[in-house]
C-alpha cells in the first residue's frame, strides 16, 4: 500500500453491529412475538449484538463453516435480525431468507438450489416445514426461533418424517454457549465475501439467486441512511413493514443500527388495524413497505369503527412482556388518527395516486417512491423531488416536508385565503408536484442507469422515448448463483436489463411505464398498463384495478381492465353501468387511444409472493376473452365498449 493513505478497513456486517452497540447501545428495538400477539419483546442495540454472538457460537458448534448456506424462514422479529448478524460474519456462511409466501414446489427448489444446511425458522411454519423436509436432503437440522415451551410436539410430522433431522430450539442454543460470550470474537470475513442469498420471484421461470456481499450491503445501508432515500436519522422510529424475505428488507435492518435508529418489528402482524396500532403506540416516524399494505391501512383509518390504544408492558428480554396495547388515557375510545409519522415509503410496485394523496393531503405524512430489484442490493431510484425543479416551478412553499415541520396543517397551501386565480395556480403546482413523486425518480449516488432500444443503442432522457431499462454500479449483482456460466447477468460494460420499459426525462427522473413481458403495443404504439391501472384504482368504487394486453387483429393488441369493486356489482345492469363509469372517469385523465376496450370484474386480482400483480396468471385465465369492435388502437381515437361483453375469471 502506498503510504499516507487510508487504512484498509473492510466493509463488513459485524461493524455495523458493533457500532450501533457502543454508541448507540440502549437504543430501543421492539419486536412482536410470533407465538402470542398480544405480547412484545424488547431489547437494545446491545443485545442484540450479545445475542448474534451467542448464536454464531451456536451455528458453529453445529458445523456451519464459511460458505455454507443458512435458510431463514421468518417473519421480521429481533431473533431474525440476530441471525443475519451472527450466520455471515459470526460464521462466515450466507443467510438465505425464504419467502413463505412462494409455492411449495418453488420452495423446494430454492431450498436444494442453494444447498442450505440448516433452516431457522418461526413456530407458524411448521405445517410448511412438515410438507417440505421429506424433499431437502441438504437441510440437517431445523432451529426454530422459540423458547422451549412453544416447541413443536414431538408428534409433529417433522421428527415422524424426516428422523436424521435435528430438531432444535433457538432459546436453549443461545442459553447453551453463554460462557462463551465474554471471548467471542467475528470472523475475519473478506469485504467481497458472500453475506446474504435472496431468490428473484422466478415469474418467468425457476427462480433466481442473487448474492449479497458484505461490501454490498455495508454501501446499501449507507445509501438507504441518505435524505432522500430512507432518510433514516438517529432520532428516527423505523416501523419495518418491509419483510425481511422481500429483496434484503430494503437494507433497513443493516441502515438502522448504522446510525442507531429505533426500531419496530411487527412479526406477522401487517393488516391495517395492527399497522396502525403499532405506528400510533409506539411513535413511529418512518415506515416503508408495498402499496397493498398502505391501501390496507387506508381503509382501516376510513372504517367507521373506533379503536381502543392500551399499554402495559415489561422492558425485559428475552422474557415475554406484557403488551396488552393500552393509552395514557386510561382505555377511552378515541378516533383513529395518524400523529408521528413523517415519511411513508412505498416500493414493490407503482403508488396509486389515490393513495399518495390520501396520507399526504389527510394526514400530512410525505409519501416516497422508490424503486429497485432483488438484483440491485435492492435500492435504486429515490422519488423525491430536486430543487431544480422546486426553483423551476417554484413549488418550495408546497414542500408538504416543510408545512408539517411548520406545523400549518393547510394542505400544501400558504395557509391564506386562496382566491379562484391563487386556487387554479395551486391545482397546476400540485399537478406538476405530482407528476414528479409518481415517478420511480432519480437514481442513488452508486446506480448508474440508462434506457436502450431493441438494438441495444441508448434513447435520449426526454420522458417521452420507451426504452428497455438497464443498470450497473457497485451493489449490481455480475452473475447469478449458481446460473448458466454461459449466460451472463450484465454485458461487457457492466449493463443489467432489468427487465423493465421506462422513459428517463431531462432532470434524470425515471418512470417505468410496464415490465417487458407485460408490455402492451397497439398500432405500434405503447401503452403502460401501470399508468391505466393507477387511474383506475382512483375511482372510489374500484379496489383493485389491473391491465394486460388483448390480442387484436386489427391493432396487434388492446387493453384490457380488470377489476376488483368494492361493493357487489352482480347484476348485469350494475356491471354495465359501472364499466360506463370507470371509462368515463378516465376519459381526459389517459391519452384517448389507451382507454381500455372492456373492462372485466372479478373477485380478486392473482399476486405473485412479493405483492405484485401476477399478470402472467391473468392473461392465462382470460386468454379466451373477445373484445367486440375495438377501438382506434394507434394514437387515434378512444377504446369502444359493447353491451353484450361477459367475461368471469
């Protein structure tokens, strides 16, 4: 090494932990029991670091060397925090986080694909567990993140069928190596080793594994720390919505401890009511997760019932505490209300505008995009707004940021009167305002990021030219685990094709306008299925809205919307009416070629295992639907529908 430089300090997990430890020790975690919901655990920074340590003593005596790979099939509670500490730099192994929610067969092949030796696991998937263990001959034992009293009955199909299987329990491992705590030391782990394993949701074939290095995930936690990213502070509450299953959990069960900011795990707990109970008892600030959950807590804030806050709970760990959810105002019903949160981030898929405005205009809580993929480590894009555009439009005085700081609880307003011409320019502020926060946005200091046609040439950044998304930069995977060594992940310039078509606009704003196999081309001309879909899911009496493409012998193809009602709309008469309305509000807010040609009700819209809508399985299921008399599909006229159209999925 040349001398007068820097010492060569590698980017490894441990040091996050160590740090959050030393500086930020009695820094509060709060975690939800998997076994009882009406109990809490918490803890500290600190044990959490004693704890990784007792666990990679653990995993060791167990046989756990460097390289070999350790499942975690878990909900986002400390013990599963614990173990992405103590397997990577505590045993030099990979943490491999299942995602329960995929098949049983996809599960399957995760699991051999990776060659995972052991399996920790939460108490509600033993029935899971049961189905899989007789087809994973890698998997030696199972670690079940428990005490002993809510260990599985030794009846269980799991000691019947998989007998050579150790059955293990989490607490008694831990309990079991506390001499050993005192001289405990990390692994010396290379900053490019292998940290963490996370599979791709493999919609178009067998699911994919991406490799997480230590590097990766020291620069990930650091980017999601930035303002405009995660914006997670020392004095941030970090309610983690995100499952840690779900692309690395966005890096914030590494991005808080890095600068010791609390946090709240709510286990399996993610419907509206739970969400809400949490954030409001426990003052979360921040929180981040997939629309589906923001339009769940949406509707629970819109229901007319009253909630009921108590709290009575014991700081010990790890003893069960008590958490019974009671106020200080001694049990009183009161309305349901948003009070501390500052900044909701949604990724995983498009915002809604409806659902955007609704947090931010009601409750004054800045709504966030931002967009990245398993393959990115995961972050990509941040959706704020520059202050190039805020002086250009001179939308600073709007800054919804800046008005709740103020405390000037009139909507992006000045707090004056507004008169008819002040009303009108704020309508123009707010579109353009809007315009830029449904964008995925701008890319993160180490994303570098382009658009190219079919022949691989980059298409200028006017937000107009639909071009195939690619990226590259530090925490981009090269290959894929274990894949095709003949069928590498980037091209020679490092350029990974994400797989989506977007546009890139002057300021360097990027918006995906579809996937590319979901793509829909009439008249050869685009169309976004996601910007359609947003419009719809505006219309009140739409749940759910979702678009693919028809085939159409005239134009190629023409959309096609699917929707979930809230309400019964069984009738003929009432279908009909509501499809007149549904296009009707869309017309003027669409480009009248995009309006779709039918519109098709339905129960419920498929999902994929990490929340998106699976809009392979909706082209299977409406393959055989005939549209009638199409409408103008290139650029001309708007979308027909007819009367006598039926289609049921």
């Amino acid at each position: 090494m040349q001398s007068g430089m820097q010492d060569d300090w590698p980017l490894v997990v441990h040091k996050i932990i160590e740090y959050a430890a030393k500086f930020h020790g009695n820094q509060q975690i709060i975690s939800r029991s998997v076994e009882d919901p009406s109990q809490t655990h918490f803890c500290t920074y600190r044990d959490v670091r004693d704890r990784a340590a007792l666990c990679a003593l653990a995993l060791r005596r167990l046989g756990i060397k460097p390289g070999d790979r350790v499942a975690t099939l878990a909900w986002n509670t400390t013990r599963h925090m614990e173990s992405w500490y103590a397997i990577p730099s505590g045993c030099g192994a990979v943490y491999h986080s299942l995602n329960p929610r995929l098949f049983d067969k996809e599960l399957d092949y995760i699991i051999n694909h990776a060659g995972d030796k052991i399996i920790m696991a939460d108490i509600s998937f033993i029935e899971l567990l049961e189905r899989l263990l007789p087809k994973l001959p890698t998997v030696e034992a199972i670690i079940f993140f428990t005490d002993r009293a809510h260990m599985p009955s030794t009846s269980s199909k799991l000691y019947q069928n998989s007998p050579k299987v150790k059955i293990l329990c989490y607490e008694d491992l831990l309990h079991a190596e506390i001499n050993g705590l005192s001289t405990f030391q990390w692994l010396e782990c290379h900053e490019n080793q292998a940290c963490g394993l996370c599979y791709t949701s493999g919609t178009t074939g067998n699911p994919k594994g991406v490799l997480y290095s230590h590097r990766s995930n020291f620069l990930m936690a650091m980017s999601a720390c930035l303002p405009d990213a995660l914006d997670i502070k020392t004095s941030s509450t970090f309610l983690v919505c995100v499952p840690m299953f779900h692309a690395n959990a966005w890096g914030i069960v590494f991005a808080a401890p890095f600068v010791g900011a609390k946090l709240i795990l709510p286990g399996p707990y993610l419907d509206g009511e739970n969400i809400h109970k949490m954030m409001q008892l426990h003052r979360a600030t921040h929180t981040a997760g997939v629309p589906t959950l923001w339009a769940g807590l949406m509707d629970y804030l819109e229901s007319p019932s009253k909630i009921k806050l108590t709290t009575s709970s014991s700081h010990s760990f790890p003893t069960n505490a008590s958490f019974n959810e009671q106020a200080n105002d001694g049990g009183k019903s009161k309305k349901k209300e948003i009070t501390t949160l500052e900044l909701m981030v949604v990724g995983g898929a498009q915002c809604p505008r409806h659902l955007m405005e609704y947090f931010e205009n009601t409750w004054q809580v800045e709504v966030r995009h931002l967009w990245g993929m398993t393959e990115l480590s995961p972050l990509g894009t941040m959706g704020t707004i520059k202050g190039t555009v805020l002086d250009r439009y001179n939308l600073r005085k709007n800054d919804n940021r800046n008005q709740k700081i103020n405390g000037n609880t009139d909507t992006f307003g000045s707090g004056t009167t507004a008169t008819s011409s002040s009303s009108s320019s704020h309508k123009k502020e707010e579109e353009v305002r809007m315009g830029y926060k449904l964008k995925q946005g701008w890319p993160l200091a180490f994303v570098d990021m382009r658009i190219v046609n079919d022949k691989n040439e980059e298409l200028p950044w006017d937000g107009k030219q639909f071009g195939n998304l690619q990226v590259r930069g530090p925490h981009t995977l090269k290959t894929y685990f274990r894949g095709d060594p003949t069928k590498p992940a980037t091209d020679a310039e490092g350029w990974f094709d994400t797989g989506d078509v977007a546009t890139i606009d002057p300021e360097g704003y990027m918006a995906i306008t579809d996937r590319a196999k979901d793509v829909i081309k009439s008249g050869g001309e685009w169309i976004s299925s996601i910007e359609i879909e947003n419009r719809a899911a505006g219309h009140p009496k739409v749940a759910e809205a979702a678009v693919i493409g028809i085939s159409d012998q005239k134009w190629g193809e023409r959309p096609l919307l699917v929707i979930v009602p809230r309400e019964d709309n069984s009738s003929i008469d009432s279908k009909e009416s509501l499809k007149s309305e549904i296009l009707e509000y869309l017309t003027g807010k669409i480009a009248k070629w995009w309006i779709p040609d039918d519109v098709v009700f339905v129960e419920a819209i498929p999902h994929t295992a990490t929340g998106k809508i699976s809009k392979l399985q909706l082209r299977m299921q409406l393959k055989d639907h005939k549209i009638i008399n199409s409408g103008n599909g290139g650029g001309g006229g708007g979308g027909g529908l007819s009367a006598q159209r039926r289609s049921k999925l």
